[in-house]
C-alpha cells in the first residue's frame, strides 16, 4: 500500500449540495429560498428570541434580585468529621483537601458544629461558627483564624 493508493471507501463521502449553480442542478434560480422575502435574502432572518415583532418573553418578564460580587462561599466541613483524625492533628484546608472531604478551596474554610469530637486538634480556619468553637476546646484543641 502506498499513499498514492489511498481512497476512501465506496459510499463514505457525499457530494455536497451545490445550491445555485443551474436549473441542471436541480438548485438554481432561487437556491431553494422560495421567491422574495427577508429569508430569501443574504443576511436575511431576525435575531435570537424575535417574536414577529410582539415584545419578546425576555423583555416581558420582569426582573427580580440581584448578584451581590463581594459574597464569599466557604467550604464547609462539620466538627463531627474532624472526629476521625488522630489526635494533635493539625486541620487545614489543604489537609482537608487532601483526605477528600473537601473538593475545592472557594474562599476559605468554615468549621460548623454538626457532631461531637473528643480528642485535640488544632483547626485552622478563616470563619467558625460558636458551637464549633466551643466543642473544639472543650476537647483540648484550639481554633485558629
């Protein structure tokens, strides 16, 4: 086999329609736009959600609320997580994000008081809510923001 030999396989390529080029073609003349019109015509055809003229539903439907671009999303993790931790450990979000509990780092990580512990750790946060806090030193850890 050479590349001078090579050919598509019988029946794999399809002549394109060739659209007003003669009535042999079976396409000519109007190039199957039908006759006159806005759609007959080269850049003819109304933009994305045109309703005829009637006002669009986009600008029919009113708006409501806003995006506030300061919020901050932290990713959470429960003190009732932290529990399978050897003691002494020191939870970061790196740490966390490197056992699986956390998928990606947002804007820090929060600490919320869902479960018990009740051994030391050493927590290493940006936010924590009061129970959290509590639990954690009442175990003999510390929280560090």
């Amino acid at each position: 086999m050479k590349l001078n030999e090579l050919h598509p396989t019988k029946g794999s390529r399809q002549k394109s329609v060739r659209l007003g080029r003669g009535d042999g073609s079976g396409h000519g003349g109007t190039s199957t736009r039908g006759h006159k019109g806005q759609r007959s015509r080269s850049g003819g055809y109304h933009k994305r959600g045109f309703e005829g003229g009637q006002m669009p539903l986009q600008r029919r439907i009113p708006k409501h609320g806003f995006t506030n671009i300061f919020r901050r999303e932290f990713a959470i993790v429960n003190v009732g997580q932290l529990q399978d931790f050897p003691k002494d450990t020191e939870i970061t979000l790196e740490f966390l994000m490197e056992k699986g509990l956390i998928k990606d780092r947002k804007d820090g990580l929060k600490v919320l008081g869902d479960g018990t512990i009740d051994h030391a750790l050493t927590v290493k946060c940006a936010r924590v809510s009061k129970q959290a806090k509590e639990k954690i030193e009442k175990a003999g850890g510390k929280v560090v923001q």
